[in-house]
C-alpha cells in the first residue's frame, strides 16, 4: 500500500471524527437551551454506566419530546464510542502498511513452495484478511473496525505482479494527441508549394469545430487564410479570405489576449485588408495593425518578425502626405505618427535578433539609410539583399525593389 493512501486514509478519518464531534457539540447546545426553557424543575443523576440522564419532575415537555431526548442520548453514546474506535484506527494506520508488507512477503513464500499458488483473486484476499485478523493484538472491536480496511485496500491494492503485467500488456498503447499532430502537419505544409497551402487550410476548416477554442489552432487558421489569399488568382477570392481570416483573428485574440501568435497574424490580416477598404477603414485598420503589433511584442519580445513588421508600419506612416495625415486626423482625432528613425530601429532590432532574417529587410534598412542621408551604410545593405537568393515571393518584391534602389546609390 502506498505511503499517499495511508494518507488519505488517516485524513479522512480525522474528518469524519472532527464533523461528528461539531455534530455532538451542536446537539448539546441545543439540548442545553431546551431545558432552559422549561418551565418544570428536574434534575440530573447518572445511570448505572456512567451517563447522565435527565429526570423531570412535575409539567415537562411532551412525552414524545421526552422520547426523541432518550434517543438522542443513546445516539451521542454510540458517537462516543465510535469516535474512541476512531481514534484507536487513527493510531493504528502507521502501522498498517509495514503489516500488509510482512503478509504480502509471507505469501509470496508460501505461493513459492506450494503447488497450489494458482487461486482465484477471491482467495488469496480472503487468506490475506484471515492473516491481518490472527496477527491483530487489540480489542475485538479494534481488530473488527480495522479488519474492515485492511480487507478494502486489500482488495483494491494487492494484487499479483504478474496480473499487473498482463494487464499493461492488454491496454493498447495511446494514440499521440491528435491536436498536436495536426499542428505538425499544418507547419509542414505552411512551408510547402501553393497546393500544399491549400490543402492546409482545407484541414484547419474540417478540424474547426472540434478545435475552435484552441490559440494555436486559431491563430495557424489565421495564417492559411493568409497564405491562401496570397495565391489566390481573382480579386474576389483574395478579399474573401482577407475578410474570413479577419474573422478568426478577432475571435482569437478574443479567446485569448495572451497568445502573442494571435495577435500578430491578426495584425497582418488588418493589413491585407487594408487593400480592400473604403480610406476611413484603412486609417482605422492602421490603427489596429499598429496596436496589435506592440501587444504581439509585449508578450513575445524576441519574435523578428513583429519587429519587422512594426518597421514596415513606421516606414509607410512616415512616407504619409499632409492630406492623408489631416483625413487621419479629422476621422479619428490623432493621425498616426512615426518616423523614419522608427522604422530603421525596428529593422535593425530585425538584425540583432535574427541576422540576415530576410532579403527584404535589408531592402528598407537600404531606403531608411538613403532617407536620412547615409548612403554608405544604405549600399552595404543593397549589396547584402543582392547577396540573398531570391526563392520566395517576398524576395521577389525585394528584388524589384533593388533594381531601381540599387542604380541610385551607385551600387
């Protein structure tokens, strides 16, 4: 028997006593405040064991009052000696289990030398009980009390080793959590050819229902939508997808303001459908982009791409028109402010974190540079992009964004 069963086992016998000793104690205030409210004399004598009983002598309370007070009396008598039982079973648990351990070894001798080991589980707890009851040394009534829990957790705890065995060998093994394979795959296939993102988003949509209230399934939903709206063909179908995966991303972020996944595919999904809005809802997307983004920094620090994409805000609202600033201004109070030093920190904190992160970001460290007049540093980055091979869409868009930098600053 385990050391935490022993334990168990004497805490709740401890419980049991200490609610029937308040259950005794109520009685007897309540019993105390009834006879203060007679309006007879009586008096108080023992009987022949020892306990009071009360005498009434002349208008006392009804006759059935008078037999429920017997009763009740009888009753805290029986509580009394239960509570001693208790008590000796309290005492007694310490030693419970070297006990079981001793018959347990003196069985397994037994089982050893005869040829009859092979009885029925039945048996062999029966055997185990008749032993507990010829070593116990106590009062008959403590060897009856305990007798009934060493033949409990007999029952439930002995068992043969071999049994234990056999029964692990029959428990098939449990199947890796489904959730967390899923996830796996979706990964894999975030990482794979168009077709393959497609068929990531398919399984995320056919799982939804099942896992819908999990972040990092809401927040990989976010991203297929994403990648799915990059590669689709007709204006239709991407806005479909930017607006279902604005969606899930409200609904994450929602679910779960602490996941920092969630609110940045969030964010970038207010920036794809910022291609797709009237300008008031371009502003007010703006505006969500940005916040979002410093949430996904607070709750993961060390993420480049949030940086990075925090740059790319900086950059846009610093290269903003005094007419756009003044319709910001006038729809929403305060129009969005950074500068172009903004953006080049969030890029290079791009770099400390993940150096050479991506051939685009150092396409703006490029432009940032040019913009505040350091064309040497800006040239060292045109030629550090050139350096990086061009195998996503997104170096694509770098590339062409260096065929006209790159002629400019002499590069």
């Amino acid at each position: 028997m385990a050391q935490a069963d022993s334990k168990v086992l004497v805490l709740g016998a401890l419980a049991g006593v200490a609610g029937i000793s308040l259950a005794v104690a109520c009685y007897q205030g309540l019993r105390s405040k009834r006879r203060s409210s007679w309006t007879g004399p009586y008096i108080n004598c023992t009987n022949d064991q020892g306990k009071g009983v009360m005498l009434l002598d002349g208008p006392g309370p009804p006759r059935g009052q008078a037999e429920v007070l017997e009763r009740l009396e009888a009753l805290i008598q029986c509580v009394s000696e239960l509570k001693d039982e208790m008590k000796a079973l309290k005492n007694a648990l310490p030693t419970l289990q070297d006990q079981v351990m001793e018959e347990l070894q003196g069985r397994n001798e037994v089982r050893r030398v005869s040829p009859l080991h092979r009885t029925t589980p039945t048996r062999r707890k029966r055997a185990a009980a008749t032993i507990t009851g010829a070593r116990a040394e106590r009062s008959s009534e403590e060897a009856e009390s305990e007798g009934g829990y060493i033949t409990a957790l007999t029952d439930s705890e002995d068992e043969e080793p071999c049994d234990a065995e056999q029964r692990d060998e029959e428990q098939p093994e449990q199947p890796a959590d489904k959730l967390s394979v899923i996830l796996e795959r979706i990964d894999c296939l975030h990482q794979g050819s168009e077709s393959d993102k497609r068929e990531s988003l398919d399984i995320l949509l056919e799982q939804r229902e099942e896992f819908g209230q999990n972040s990092p399934f809401l927040w990989r939903l976010i991203r297929a939508y994403c990648d799915v709206h990059d590669i689709s063909s007709t204006l239709e179908e991407k806005k479909t997808h930017a607006e279902s995966g604005k969606k899930v991303g409200e609904e994450a972020v929602s679910l779960n303001p602490t996941c920092a996944e969630s609110h940045q595919w969030y964010a970038i999904m207010c920036g794809i459908m910022a291609e797709y809005d009237t300008v008031q809802n371009k502003i007010k997307n703006g505006y969500i982009f940005k916040d979002h983004l410093d949430k996904a920094i607070e709750l993961k620090p060390q993420d480049p791409m949030s940086y990075y994409l925090l740059g790319r805000w900086c950059y846009a609202v610093a290269q903003l028109s005094w007419i756009e600033r003044k319709v910001a201004a006038t729809l929403f109070g305060e129009p969005p402010s950074a500068t172009v030093e903004d953006a080049l920190n969030n890029f290079l904190k791009v770099e400390e974190i993940h150096p050479a992160y991506s051939k685009l970001n150092y396409v703006f460290l490029a432009k940032c540079y040019k913009d505040l007049g350091q064309r040497e540093n800006a040239r060292k980055m045109c030629e550090a992009a050139c350096s990086v091979n061009a195998e996503t869409k997104e170096d694509e868009e770098a590339q062409k964004e260096l065929d006209l930098l790159c002629p400019a600053l002499g590069v």
